[in-house]
C-alpha cells in the first residue's frame, strides 16, 4: 500500500506565505486556495521576485527554516509501518527538500525553478504539475493499492486517481468534488481514516 500526500497545507505551513510577510510581497502570499490556476500563481510569484530583485538564495534561507507541522514526523512514521509513504506535491525541491528530511527523509516528488544569471527565479519547470494521476496510476499499475490526502483543487487530479482520497482541511470546491470523501481537520483524523482503510484492505482487499 503506498500513501500519497500532498505538503505544504497538509503536514508543514505553506512556504509561499511565509516569504510574502517577510518580504511584504502580496504575489508571494497567495496560495492554491487563493487562486487555483497554477500557472498564473506561479507567473506572478516569479514576476514579484524578479521586479524586487530577490534571489533564490535569499528564498531559501526562509524555506529552509520552515518546520513540519507539529505531530507530522509521527504521522509519517505511523503511515510507513503500513506500507509506502511518498510526497507528491506542486511545491519546489529548492524550498521543500529540507521539510522531507525533517520529515524522516521522504520521497519528494516535486518541481524545479529555472534561474538567470543573477540567481533570481526566471521561470519553473512543473514535473509535478499535471502528473499526479500519472504518478498514482504509475503506482497501482504495479500493484500497489494508494490512499492520498489533498487539501486543495490542485489536488484534485491525486485524489481522483487514488483508491482512497482523504480531504485534509479542504476548501469548498474541493468539498463538492467529493462529497462523500473522507474528512479530516487534523493530523489525528487523517491516521484514523488510513489506519481504518488498511484495516479493510487487509480484511477485504479493497480500500473502500
């Protein structure tokens, strides 16, 4: 069984707003709550950090330092002595590599900046960005059976692929997609909801 869960939102703080309250940079607090099309998030982070001249360096040492979630390094240990934990994210390896170190070292499936010559973010490579039903069905065609957790409509794509979707905090809109999906408001419900479907799985074979 692996467990497919998103990031920031999920078990660690959203880093975007972190970096817009430093830097009082609107763009840079907006999240996929805010504004669901990726793409023009992305572009208008990348549009604020390149007019105020910031490096990519100088982002870093605040991601960096961005910790998980309270009760999060437990979950992840608690999800991998039931079977395979992944992280599959539309957050960047620059920022969030440390986080899945803090995290006990968990795969990171995520994006990559492009950068000038300056340092400065010019642009973004999404690996990530359209692939997570890929990922997922990458996943089950070689047998494995996925449970994942999402927050936001980005997520969507990940919890429709999965066996077993978890709506972590959701948004509305994410709410109606899924109506009968698993809730969960803190890091306690979401392992009681995966312990309960690996129970099934291993009574049944099945997640649902």
């Amino acid at each position: 069984m692996i467990f497919a869960l998103d990031l920031e939102g999920c078990i660690a703080p959203e880093i975007w707003p972190v970096l817009g309250a430093t830097y009082r940079l609107p763009d840079f607090a907006l999240t996929t709550r805010d504004i669901g099309d990726f793409d023009e998030l992305m572009q208008r982070r990348v549009n604020a950090a390149r007019q105020a001249g910031i490096r990519l360096a100088d982002l870093q040492k605040l991601a960096h330092a961005v910790e998980p979630y309270l009760g999060a390094r437990e979950f992840i240990a608690r999800l991998r002595a039931m079977g395979n934990v992944v992280i599959i994210s539309d957050t960047f390896h620059e920022f969030s590599d440390p986080l899945a170190a803090k995290l006990g070292g968990v795969n990171l499936f995520a994006n990559r900046f492009e950068l000038d010559d300056e340092g400065i973010i010019s642009g973004f490579k999404l690996r990530i960005r359209g692939q997570k039903e890929r990922i997922v069905s990458g996943f089950k065609s070689a047998g494995f059976k996925v449970a994942a957790m999402g927050d936001s409509m980005n997520d969507f794509s990940l919890l429709r692929s999965c066996d077993f979707p978890v709506l972590y905090r959701p948004v509305d809109a994410l709410l109606r997609e899924f109506p009968s999906g698993a809730r969960a408001d803190n890091l306690d419900d979401a392992l009681a909801h995966f312990e309960a479907a690996k129970a099934r799985l291993d009574e049944t074979g099945e997640l649902l």
